[in-house]
C-alpha cells in the first residue's frame, strides 16, 4: 500500500486532482477493526474545466505511467484502486476535514470515521449496513 499511496501523492502533486483520502473499508481500518476488502476506495475532488466531472485525466495519468484499469479499477503497485469523484455535499465535507495518517512513512488522509458511517448509511448497501450495525454494536 505504501507504494500506491506514494503514486496518489504524486498525481495529487501534479494537480490531477486537487486532493484525495482513502474511504470505504480501508479508510475504517484507521478507526476499527479491518474487514475484508477487494479494492481501496479514493474519493478525490477533481479539478473540472467544462462543469463535467470525469475521471479520464486520471485514468490517463496512470496509464502514462504503466497501469492499467481491471474493471472498475485500476491496479496500482499491486493494490485495486477505485476512483470516486466527491459527489454529494456528505463526501464533499468528509474530504474537506479528512484527517492526515501516515501509513509506512507515507502521508495520505483518510476520510473521517463519523463521514464513513454516514456514506455508508446513504449508500443503502445491505452489507455497509450490516458493518455500520456491528461497529455500532462494538462501540465504534
């Protein structure tokens, strides 16, 4: 991971996207328990220059670089990454106060533990409520 997040940084460096943190199932891990997980979730605010959001400058970016997307990912060092642009005021807030983690020496953010919860809530997924549930149930 440590790898991944230190191509995010650069990308976010080179202005491919104005900020990025990590969400979902792996952006929890700095909070609770680690679930099982396919793919690490980054929400990014994107810059946009025609009022559409696309991801295709990222896309781009990393194929420049030699990485290539596998379904709705794209494999970075290794590690499956999915791209999700802020988009609601919930996911643009969380990245606005995501808080800074270092992660094997690379800084990155993570979104906050109470925005996740609710991003998950809002998602309607059976399984993000089911894990809402149980992390509730233990406390958080």
């Amino acid at each position: 991971m440590k790898a991944t997040l230190a191509v995010l940084n650069e990308l976010e460096r080179q202005g491919i996207f104005q900020r990025y943190a990590i969400g979902g199932a792996m952006g929890a891990m700095f909070y609770v328990e680690p679930v099982v997980t396919y793919d690490m979730d980054i929400f990014v605010v994107l810059s946009t220059r025609s009022g559409l959001l696309t991801l295709t400058p990222i896309y781009d970016a990393l194929r420049q670089r030699g990485y290539e997307p596998q379904g709705e990912c794209i494999v970075i060092e290794g590690v499956p990454v999915q791209f999700l642009p802020a988009y609601n005021p919930l996911v643009e807030e969380a990245l606005a106060l995501a808080r800074l983690v270092d992660v094997e020496g690379v800084p990155t953010r993570a979104l906050p533990l109470e925005h996740l919860i609710a991003m998950a809530v809002q998602t309607g997924r059976l399984k993000d409520r089911a894990r809402v549930q149980l992390r509730c149930a233990r406390g958080l």
